[in-house]
C-alpha cells in the first residue's frame, strides 16, 4: 500500500511542475510576444474561444457585450481584428451567428464595416471540451481540453 501511495504522490507532483512549466513557458511566450508587437505599427488582434458563441446563456451575453464595446471604441483601444473560435455547426459565416445573437439576446453588434473587423473561425475538434466525454473531474478536464483545443 505504501508503494503505489509513494508512487501517486510522485505522480502528482510531476503533474504539478508540468502544470507550472507550462504556465511559466505561456506567460514568457506573452511578455516576449508582447514585447514584438509592442514594435509593430499595426493594431491587436483579440481572439475568443467560444465554441457555442451563439448560445443564450450568461457566458454569451457578456462575450457579445465586450465584443460590442471593444467594436465601438477599437480606435482608442488600437484593435485591428476580434476572432471568435466558434464550434463548425454550420453557421460560422460571421453574418448569421451575429443575427442569431440578435434575435436570442437583442444584443445588436451590427456595424457598417462589421465584415471588415469581426471573423470567426471554425473549430473542427470542438467535441472534446463536451461534458459527456468527462465522467469524473468536469471542470478541471473541460479547461484542460479546451487548451488541447486552443
């Protein structure tokens, strides 16, 4: 019994410092990417990960808010470009998700050059941050698909 007790701690903690490592590595990568772009002339882009973007929950109200109020002010925010990863059910043309997000939460995003600086990119492999396909540990295994995903 003392064996495989030793054998999980020391599995947890090889997990623990993958953990950490990954997050040092991603937080480096940002300060130097940061850092390139910060050199360039051209604006941001803001990208989301929102598989069901066009669903009516709280999530997408606030996605859909901040993705309106950056839209308004992208001049003073200096943003050339807003990405949303959105599941590919067949609706990824950026047109209908923003009509099917009027009429499900009378959010109204629509601007005259709307084309120009909102796109959305289908995600083929959405089906892995499912909640059926996570048994056991739900939340914890859905984040860390949707990293896999991203």
């Amino acid at each position: 019994l003392s064996l495989s007790t030793s054998h999980l701690s020391m599995s947890i903690a090889l997990l623990s410092t993958i953990c950490c490592l990954s997050l040092l590595s991603i937080r480096f990568y940002a300060i130097w990417n940061r850092k390139a772009s910060a050199s360039s002339s051209k604006g941001k882009t803001v990208a989301f990960l929102h598989p069901h973007c066009t669903g009516g929950g709280g999530g997408e109200r606030v996605l859909w808010d901040a993705i309106v109020h950056m839209l308004r002010h992208r001049d003073a925010l200096n943003i050339q470009q807003i990405v949303i990863y959105t599941a590919s059910s067949g609706d990824t043309n950026i047109s209908d998700i923003v009509q099917a997000v009027h009429a499900r939460l009378g959010v109204q995003v629509i601007t005259s050059d709307m084309q120009r600086y909102l796109r959305s990119v289908p995600l083929l492999s959405h089906w892995i941050t499912q909640p059926k396909y996570h048994p056991f540990a739900t939340l914890m295994l859905q984040s860390l698909s949707a990293i896999i995903l991203a």
